[in-house]
C-alpha cells in the first residue's frame, strides 16, 4: 500500500495540482520572522483548500473519502 501511495504522490495528476516551491517557502519565511506564537501556518492551495473542506465537512468525513482515494 506504501507503494500505491507514492506512486499517487508521483502522479502527473498530482504534480498538475502542486503548489510552486516559493509560494511555500514565502510563508515559511513569515512563520519564522513574524514573531507571533502562532504553532500552525497553511501554506499553499492544497493545505487550505483541505482546511476549509475539513472544517465544512468534519474529521471523520474528510478521513474516510482520504482513505478510499489512497487504499481503495
């Protein structure tokens, strides 16, 4: 199953919807220079696109479509 999963993190449908390197590396930059106490930053579409589906739909929503995308 470990296989399955990286060959999906690999996929030429995977990288069409991959964040550049800068966009995340700009928020990077402001988790460390921004002097807030603040343990949880989203950078890029993916991670927030995911946080508003996680807060709309809930946890256990959003892990069992997660787990039938990777294991079938």
């Amino acid at each position: 199953q470990v296989n399955k999963v990286l060959a999906l993190f690999s996929s030429a449908e995977m990288a069409g919807t991959a964040d550049h390197p800068n966009d995340i590396a700009a928020v990077v930059f402001v988790a460390a220079t921004d002097n807030k106490k603040q343990l949880l930053y989203f950078a890029g579409k993916d991670a927030t696109t995911k946080v508003a589906w996680l807060e709309k739909e809930g946890k256990e929503a959003v892990m069992a479509v997660t787990e039938q995308y990777f294991f079938g």
